[in-house]
C-alpha cells in the first residue's frame, strides 16, 4: 500500500482496528476481495492432494509421497486414541 509503519499505526489508532485502517488506507483500491471460485476437477485435485500446501521444510513437490504421509499421520493419531480409550475401558470401576 506504500505506507509506513507509523502511518499504519496511526490509522489503526484513529480507526479502531486493522481492517478498518487498511480501508481507509487503501487508495486506489490495490486490495481487492478475494472472489472465490467453484473448484473444477483439476482444482479439486490440487487441494484434495495437498500440491500447494507443503507439510514442512523438508516436504517436496511429491504428492503421492506426501498424501501417504499426512494418511500415516491421521492413522498415528487415530490408533493412539484407540490406545487410550482401550485402557480407560480396562480400568476397574470406582466403588
């Protein structure tokens, strides 16, 4: 937007918050709403496959890698759930 810092910190001073200072700060309008759009096949793919989220730093462009990784993940978290309601279950009632 090509203000400075103070010139932020003032409106968010002046306007009660940040998003009424980026309003009154965005002349000329170079922020826009986000439209958001229907995903088709190819985009349902992308974001069902994760291609534009990486997992972490070490995490490459191998989406099949990368779906099996967050499944391990899920299922990790799953059996260990399993795990612990198993032992609640075993544990003697209070008398």
């Amino acid at each position: 937007m090509g203000r400075s810092a103070a010139d932020v910190a003032t409106a968010i001073e002046r306007h009660g918050g940040l998003i009424a200072a980026i309003d009154r700060l965005n002349h000329g309008g170079r922020l826009r709403p986000i439209e958001l759009v229907k995903l088709g096949r190819l985009g349902r793919f992308i974001a069902e496959y994760h291609l534009g989220d990486p997992t972490g730093p070490d995490d490459d462009f191998a989406p099949l890698k990368r779906r099996k990784r967050l499944n391990d993940q899920v299922r990790a978290i799953a059996v260990g759930a399993l795990k612990a309601e198993d032992s609640s279950l075993c544990e003697a009632p209070e008398t």
